[in-house]
C-alpha cells in the first residue's frame, strides 16, 4: 500500500510539472494581451511608458522560461500570485469560488451516480423489454446534448415560464450574505445541478447496462437461477458488485467531464462559481488565476482518480488478492 501510494504520489508531481509548463507557454501565446485586459475600457488612455511599467511589475519585459521559473518557484512555496480580475490574491478566488462549486459538483455528481447506476442495473436485468428501450434512447438522447443548451432550456421552462426555480445566482440577489439561508441557496443549486446530473447519468447507466447484462448471462448467474435464485437475489448477491466497480471507475473519471460542464452550467445560471471566474480570467487575460485554476483542477481530478482505487479494494478485495498472487509467482 505504501508503494502504490508513494507511485501515485510521484506520478501526481509529475502530471502537475508538465501540466504547469505545457499551461503557462500556452497562457504565454495567448493573443489576448494581459495588460490590454487590465486595463480594459481606458486603453486609449494609457500611454506606452505606463504600459511598459505594468508589464514590469508583471514581469512580461522578461524572457518566457525566466517568467516560467520565477512562477513556478511561486507556486513552490505556495504562493499562486495575484488576480488581476478580483485583485485579490489567487488561493483565496479559487477557494471562495470553489465553495459554491463544490456544492453544485457534489450534487450532480452524487445525483448522476446513483440515479446513473440503479437506471442501468435495471436496463441490463429486463434487456430488451420496454423499460430498458426507454432508458436507452433517455441515454442516447442526452449523452451528446450541451450542458449549456439544456441548461437554457431548463430555465426557460422552470424559471421563466413555470416561475418554479430562480433566473440566475447561487443565492437571492442583495442579500447579506450572512442573512441567506440554508433552503435558499439549494432553492438557487436546484436547476444547475439538475442540469449537469441529467447528462451525466447517460454515461453511468448505458456502461452499468453493459456490465450487468455481462453478469447476468455469466455461468454462476445461470447456475444460481438454475438452482431457484429470484431476480433480485441474483441483483443483490451476483450482479451488483461485478457492475459497481466499473461504475466507480466511470464516475471518479467523468471528474474533469464535471468540471467543464459546470463552467457551461455556471456561465447559463450566472452562477458564481470556480467555472465561472476561470472563463473571466481566460477572457481577461487573467493568467495567474488561470494557471492557478489549471493546477487546483488537475490535483482534484488526480485526487479522485486516486481516492478511486482505495474504493476498489473495498468494494471488491479480490484485486489485493490478485495482485498478491501474481506478485508472489
């Protein structure tokens, strides 16, 4: 255990270093001129000598691997830098910002996988029958949909036409923030977690359908039905932990699929999350929040990759005992 966590450790600095380098000298050759973005509405005003002395104090006079080095250095002893959209220091924007993220991701991420998992178990133990036809084409249908065509659509039929959810935000607009309470802010999380959860169930269930119809037409399933087993004892003792592994493979691995559909999501509902300020800072010109939001995203998809293969074990201890086995011939 030590030495697969030691592997996946050194594996995850050096993800994080070519991530880094390969995200800056993209950032670096962006056409959007950092300081034209600063400055913004008054760029007519600004002459070339103050512009030369906000390049300076950026650091953007200086040679690219230089600016690469003195950031990467930054990084090192955790400092991320400065924003320049919210001026304010970038680990405390993407905290913030990555609260009400969080809450938006958890929901539709918990939602798409349970309801994801029990809609394939029940495809693949009536295939063919007309519950599994009907779940196939909700699959099919929504996997290639845009979060952010559903989205609009959602809130034109519930926010707009029914008045049943919020137009916008993650709380009431005006609101001290302290006054807001517990219901309101999941009255505001309804719709952009409805709107993530119902693409990503397609992905969770047409996969468990696949291994479950695997599982049901195995030898041992055959043999317990052979010997008077019901359907919901072959689901519950044969068909549910071959079908669980995978779809805990797929769930942890759809966490960068997640991310990017929330800034759609977020972007659709104006809702003020991590998604949202990453599309500010590329449009802006932002670059320390933007590698600062590449490297957060990355140690947190790795991180739910990893926190996967512990979960592996406890689903399913055969794989130690597998791995055991072969290590030892």
């Amino acid at each position: 255990m030590l030495r697969a966590i030691s592997g996946k450790g050194l594996r995850m600095v050096i993800l994080l270093g070519l991530v880094s380098l390969f995200s800056f000298v993209l950032v670096a050759n962006s056409p959007i001129d950092p300081v034209d973005a600063y400055i913004g509405a008054d760029m007519m005003l600004v002459g070339d000598a103050q512009r030369a002395l906000i390049a300076e104090k950026w650091g953007l006079n200086r040679p690219l691997h230089e600016r690469f080095l003195s950031w990467a250095g930054q990084v090192v002893r955790g400092d991320l830098g400065h924003s320049t959209v919210y001026n304010e220091p970038v680990a405390r924007v993407i905290v913030k910002r990555f609260q009400n993220s969080l809450a938006l991701m958890g929901a539709a991420w918990l939602l798409s996988g349970l309801i994801g998992f029990a809609a394939g178990v029940v495809a693949g133990v009536w295939e063919g029958r007309f519950i599994d036809r009907v779940i196939r084409i909700y699959a099919l249908t929504l996997a290639s949909t845009p979060a952010f065509w559903l989205g609009i659509v959602l809130l034109v039929i519930f926010s707009v036409q029914l008045g049943w959810t919020p137009l916008c935000g993650a709380a009431p607009p005006g609101m001290d923030p302290n006054a807001i309470t517990f219901a309101q802010r999941v009255h505001h999380l309804i719709l952009p977690a409805l709107t993530l959860s119902i693409i990503g169930i397609a992905a969770i269930a047409m996969h468990t359908r696949e291994k479950v119809i695997e599982a049901m037409q195995s030898d041992y399933v055959l043999f317990a039905r052979a010997q008077g087993e019901g359907t919901f004892g072959l689901i519950a003792y044969h068909v549910l932990r071959n079908a669980a592994l995978p779809a805990i493979t797929l769930q942890f691995a759809s966490l960068g699929e997640l991310f990017g559909g929330s800034v759609l999501a977020e972007q659709v509902f104006a809702y003020p999350g991590l998604g949202r300020a990453t599309v500010a800072a590329g449009i802006r010109g932002d670059v320390p929040l933007l590698l600062g939001v590449v490297l957060f995203t990355t140690l947190f998809v790795s991180m739910g990759n990893a926190l996967a293969d512990l979960l592996y074990r406890v689903v399913d201890p055969r794989i130690d005992e597998g791995r055991e086995v072969q290590h030892g011939h």
